[in-house]
C-alpha cells in the first residue's frame, strides 16, 4: 500500500478530500495525520485542490511504501515501491 500524510489542519485537507475521490484511495484519521491510502499511486491535482504555492509544496508531511515522482504546480504523484508497483 502505498501511503502519503498530511497534517490534518483545515490548509491541508484539501488534499486529502481530492484523493478520496478517486475510488481506489481511502482516507483516515491517523493522530494528527491523515493518512492517504492507495493500492497504486496517489495523485492530487493541485488546481482542484485550491492550494496556493506555499500551502501546497509544504502540505507532504511524510511518505511510507512509495516515492514521490511528480510534485510541481499542477500535479503532485506517490507512486509505489517494492513488488507492490
């Protein structure tokens, strides 16, 4: 499983509520976090998420059982690691 966290504050959640529209990504509550879960890769468009810069290339709080591939202005990807891939 790949896995991306987010610190859950009100600036952050954005992004988890764009990857929890994709059917194959489920989101959590992990203390602080939350946590992204998908099967293959995370992908959250920045636009839909309506993250200014600053918000947006500082909302990665952690990333377990992937990579990050893509992370620029439009789009941010974790794609997974291992035999999972």
């Amino acid at each position: 499983m790949t896995k991306l966290f987010v610190l859950d504050i009100d600036d952050f959640r954005p992004l988890a509520e764009v990857a929890a529209k994709d059917a194959d990504v489920t989101v959590r509550r992990r203390g602080p976090y939350l946590e992204i879960v998908a099967t293959g890769s995370i992908r959250i468009e920045r636009n839909v998420t309506g993250c200014r810069n600053a918000l947006w290339y500082s909302a990665v709080a952690a990333v377990q059982d992937g990579r990050i591939r893509q992370w620029d202005k439009s789009e941010l990807v974790v794609e997974p690691t291992g035999a999972e891939g």
